[in-house]
C-alpha cells in the first residue's frame, strides 16, 4: 500500500513567499488517490504510479514564471549561469523544483544545458534571432489585426491606458521599466485579438526578445521612433482600420529586428 509523503517543507514555505509577492490568493488542494491507477489524478501534488512524488505543479509553475521575468527584464543576461543552489536560497524552495522550472525553460529555448557547467541563460546568434523575428512579425501582425476587429470597447480603452504607461516609461530611459511596461501592452493586445493560440506563441517569443530589446531600447534614437510607431499603430486601432494597423506594426516590428540584429553583428566574437 502506498504512502502519503508532504510536499518539500522549503516548497510549502515558497508557496506562502511567491502567494504573497504576486498577491495570488491560492485554494488549498485536496487530493485523494484510489487504488484503481487508472483514476485521473485531480488537481493537486502530481502523483505518479510509482513511490516517489514529484513537488506541487503549482509551485514548479511559480518558479519558471519568476525566472521568465528575470530573464526578460535583464536580472539575468545570456550567457549568465543559473546556479541551482543559488536560485534556490534566493527563492526558499527546494533543488527539485529549480530543476522542474529549469527543464520547463529548456524546452522553451530560454536556457541551455552545457556539459560540466550546467545551466545558462540561452545565447542567440544572428541566424537565431532572425528566425525569432520573422516568427514574431507573422503572429503579432495577425494579432493585431484581430484586436482591430475584435476587441471590446473596454479592451481598447485598456489599450490606451497601456500606451499612456508606455510612454511614461520611455520618457524615464528606464530599459527594465520600459520592458515592464511594453509586457502589459502586448498582455492587452493578445487578449483582445481572442486567439488563444497566437498568445500562447507569442508570450513565449516576446520573453526571447526582451534579451534584445534591453541593449536596442537603452538607445534614445530608437526608444523615440518605437513610441512614435505604436502610437502610429493605436490610432489605426481606434480608427478600426485592420489592414492600416497591420501595415503599421509590420513597420514597427521590421525596425526593431533591424536595430536588435544589428546590435548583435555588432557585438565582438
């Protein structure tokens, strides 16, 4: 007869730290279990048919989201080690679920494994990230045409508010601020364009990004004319005019990948 075993006591303690950092008010999760190995396993610590439990898929969850937004807002650069030990006294849970998140994020292409040093923060070459843009271009020009003709009032007031923010951002030259602040405007972009698919895509490419975007947006010439096209494109938004604000963040879009492959054949090998 198989035993229970409590999750990980530094995994319960992250659960209240991580709860509090994002104000989640999380449900407590019972689970039972039956002797028939064919029940479906209900929502709760992922019990395998083996002896051994694996730490709560919510807490693995938490861990890869907030090493997500360290990588798309700079705290950690390409190329930078992810020591396990480190990352795990900096967010008080165990190794098994850093290397839970760590394998979530390898799969994404945001890390890599190298042998006899572990995991870093993925390196992009000029190939790579030319690929990414042509796939960010074809998504999010769709996205926005679909938010031009299905978003809700509400929605584009939202996505007024979001360009107020952005703007403020970039009148500050903060690249991490102006980062934050161009998440949240893609965040109501995707939502409004009510594809689901193109956002699960496309939240995966923009964190790709965001290590290019803190070197090109740390250059005022760039983080002028990049606010000049999104309000260019919002107002073909507004207007509801899906065609013109596609053509428009084509534009935007094919500038940014110009500046960010720049700024990498620029780099010394």
């Amino acid at each position: 007869m198989q035993q229970k075993q409590s999750p990980h006591p530094r995994d319960t303690h992250c659960l209240l730290v991580i709860q509090e950092y994002h104000h989640v008010k999380l449900n407590s999760t019972c689970v039972s279990r039956r002797r028939d190995h064919h029940h479906p396993f209900r929502k709760g610590l992922n019990l395998n048919l083996s002896m051994k439990i694996e730490s709560a898929p919510r807490l693995r969850e938490m861990v890869a989201t907030r090493l997500r937004q360290a990588i798309s807002v700079g705290e950690f650069h390409a190329g930078d080690r992810l020591i396990e030990r480190e990352l795990c006294e900096s967010m008080g849970v165990s190794r098994t679920s850093v290397r839970e998140a760590l394998r979530e994020l390898e799969s994404e292409g945001l890390i890599s494994m190298l042998p006899n040093r572990g995991p870093i923060v993925a390196l992009l070459s000029i190939e790579q990230a030319r690929s990414i843009y042509e796939a960010r271009i074809a998504l999010e020009v769709l996205a926005t045409k679909l938010f031009t003709e299905r978003a809700s009032d509400e929605q584009r007031s939202q996505l007024q508010q979001a360009v107020r923010l952005l703007e403020e951002a970039y009148a500050g030259r903060n690249p991490q601020k102006m980062i934050a602040a161009k998440s949240e405007f893609y965040s109501v972009l995707l939502e409004g364009s009510g594809n689901e698919v193109i956002s699960q895509m496309l939240r995966v490419i923009h964190i790709r990004v965001s290590q290019l975007r803190i070197t090109s947006l740390s250059r005022p010439e760039r983080a002028e004319q990049s606010i000049a096209e999104i309000r260019a494109m919002t107002e073909r938004i507004e207007k509801r005019d899906p065609q013109g604000a596609a053509a428009l963040c084509q534009q935007h879009l094919e500038n940014a990948a110009a500046t960010a492959l720049g700024a990498i054949a620029s780099k010394p090998k």
